[in-house]
C-alpha cells in the first residue's frame, strides 16, 4: 500500500514537471532566425500532428498490452531527446526530423498518466474520490508550471533561443527518472488477436458500444478542452483591435494562464456539490456568453472576458477526464482508450483551428463568432443528452 501511494505521488509530480515547456514564448521566433516562413512553420506543425494522429492509438494499446510504466519512460525520454535535437537545428529539415521524434514521443506517453493515477488512486479508494481530486490537484498545479515555464522562457529566450529550447528538455529528463521508480500497475491488456490493429479496433469497440455514457462524456470532453481552445490562436490579434498596448499583450497570456488555474482550483471547491451534466453545462454557457459578449463588442473592457475562456479550460480539465474514464469498462484499457479520445479529439481540433484563423483573416473579430458556431450546437446537444442519461 505504502508503494501504491508513494507511485501515485511520482506520477503526479511527473505530469507536474513535464508541463513546464519552457520553449513555448520562443518557437516562432527561433523559427524565423533559422530563415522559416509561417508556410513552413504550419507545416511542421501538421508533421507532428500527422505522427501523433497515426502513432497515438497504438501507443496507447502498446502501453496497455505491456507496460504503462516503460511507456512512460520512453515517451519523457524520447521527447528529451526531441527538444535536444530542435536546439541543434539550422533549417527546416532539422525542425521536421524533430517534430517526428517528439510526435513519437508524444505517442508513447499520451494518456499514460491518467491511466497510471486511475490505477493507483482505485487501489487506495474504490469510491473514486481520490481519482477525481488528485486529478483536479494536477490539472492546478500543471497551469501553475505553465506560468513558470512562460515566464523562464521569455526571460531567458531575450538572450539565447537554443539554451532555451535545451533547458526544456531537462524537465522530460527528470520525468523519465521519476517513472523508473513507479511501481508496475499491474494491469495487463490482454490481446484477443493475432492482428494489433483489429486488436485496438475490437477493445475500442467494446468499450463504447451498449455505452452511451462514455459515447457522450467522450463527446463533452472534446468540446469542453479542444473547441474551445481554438480561440487562443486568435488571441494576441484580438488584445491589439481591443486596443491594448503591445507592450503588456504578455500580460494577457499571464492573465489567461492564471485564470485557467483557478477554473482547476474552482473545480475541486464547487465541482463535486453540481450533479455530472451540471459540471459540463455551466461552464459551457459561460464561455458562449462572453464569447457572444466579445463578439458583439470587442473593446479594452470586454477582452478581459477572456479570462473566462481560461478559467472555463482549466475547470474542465480538471473534471471531464475522471468522468470520462469512470465510465471506461475496462481498466486494462484506459490508455488506449484516452488515445482513442486524444486522436479524435486531434481530428475536431485541426479543422476548428483552420475554419477560425479563415474567419480571422476577413475580420478577426469574426473568429469569436465562429468559435460559437462551431461550439454552441454540439455543446447544446451535448449537454441534453448528458442530463437525459443522468435521470
């Protein structure tokens, strides 16, 4: 038991530390000084995209069948090697190479935390409790690393591009040290055929049919976490038509970030007194609300609402997940399962994120209104259905 608590609190750590990517303020600018147009850049983007929406589920049914533990291992420390690889890139074949080397990374390790948490927090508490607050207390404290990985790398970033893009390579190395002392979760996907690929097809399918609560919580969380974060690529533009200055735009990301730590706090204070659908809904009409209210009138008053798109991401990510992977038959599965989601969720995200920057570029203030269109049915539907199978 004493192990099982003690792996529990690495693995938290471990997707504490790892959130730090210190390099996020300076990618596009070291991309432009080895000579990259945004063409190339948006192309390197859809690289890693392509390696994580065609790896991601057999990752995912990899770290299931054998051992979520090594997966975890290998995903910090191939992505350590990754960021180590971006540093010493010149041009825009070395960016590519390492994009495909962190997709691949990124494959083997998605979802393998909250799988891992799952396993341990059920061994100490079969009511589910534990999970659904160590959850809520690494979604708040993965937004506070955010803030200090932004703020270590636009310091440091003002001096030197590739120290910082090494420097974040550090925070993998030491979450791949960490998973080596993990205990073994011991769960074991076992495989029902020869084929890997009917495999996965066969325990995705198990899991979702006769399943509607999972169809459905699988549905909330693609809404809650990537159509609403389609916004933030049009972010910056919408401070500066909003009028405000150039020189304290940064302070809008800080703004956003911290208000994406309080949603995660809020949610572990209010989220367990609201019933299932509730913890969905509600925010859902928040974000829509202020949306339509920037939409209708975007000035330096009203931008600020964007904090409640922050706070309205962290309160869901900190929720959706655990109720999500409440509703997953199979415990053996979970990995694979979240890869199932992480890949769909990649599907919806890429198409809102191009229909949004088209929007942007007739009017940038036509991607708020775009943004509720693309979110406000589904997220309507959604909500309905979710209170129908709560009754």
């Amino acid at each position: 038991m004493e192990r099982t608590k003690q792996s529990l609190n690495l693995i938290t750590l471990e997707s504490v530390i790892t959130y730090v990517l210190i390099c996020m303020p300076i990618m596009v600018p070291f991309y432009r000084s080895i000579g990259m147009d945004q063409g190339q850049i948006g192309l390197s983007q859809a690289v890693f995209t392509a390696v994580v929406l065609v790896l991601n589920v057999p990752g995912g049914w990899l770290a299931d069948r054998f051992s979520r533990k090594m997966a975890n291992v290998v995903g910090d420390f191939g992505a350590m090697l990754a960021l180590l690889f971006y540093a010493t890139a010149h041009n825009f074949a070395g960016v590519v190479m390492a994009e495909v080397m962190f997709g691949l990374a990124v494959s083997f390790s998605n979802g393998v935390d909250s799988s891992m948490i799952k396993s341990y927090s059920d061994k100490l508490d079969s009511t589910g409790q534990l999970f659904r607050s160590r959850m809520v207390k690494m979604a708040t404290w993965q937004f506070i690393a955010q803030v200090v990985g932004l703020a270590i790398g636009g310091l440091i970033g003002s001096f030197n591009f590739r120290l910082v893009i090494a420097l974040s390579a550090l925070p993998y190395l030491i979450g791949a040290v960490l998973s080596l002392f993990l205990a073994d979760d011991g769960h074991r996907l076992v495989q029902k055929h020869k084929n890997p690929l009917k495999d996965m097809w066969h325990k995705a399918r198990t899991n979702l049919q006769d399943n509607p609560y999972l169809r459905w919580w699988i549905a909330a969380q693609i809404i809650g976490t990537q159509i609403t974060r389609v916004i933030v690529w049009a972010f910056t533009p919408l401070m500066l038509v909003a009028g405000v200055p150039l020189a304290v735009v940064a302070a809008g990301w800080i703004i956003y970030t911290l208000t994406s730590v309080a949603g995660a706090k809020l949610a572990g204070l209010m989220a367990q007194k609201l019933k299932d659908w509730q913890k969905f809904a509600l925010p859902m009409l928040l974000v829509i609300t202020s949306m339509l209210v920037m939409g209708v009138h975007l000035s330096l008053l009203t931008i600020w609402l964007y904090g409640v798109v922050g706070l309205v991401y962290g309160w869901m990510k900190a929720t959706l997940s655990p109720i999500m992977q409440h509703h997953i038959k199979d415990d053996n599965t979970q990995t694979t399962m979240l890869s199932v989601v992480g890949s769909l969720g990649q599907l919806v995200y890429i198409p809102a994120v191009w229909l949004v920057n088209l929007a942007g570029n007739v009017d940038i203030r036509l991607t708020l209104i775009t943004s509720i269109v693309l979110l406000a049915p589904p997220a309507v539907v959604t909500m309905f259905k979710l209170r129908s199978l709560e009754k």
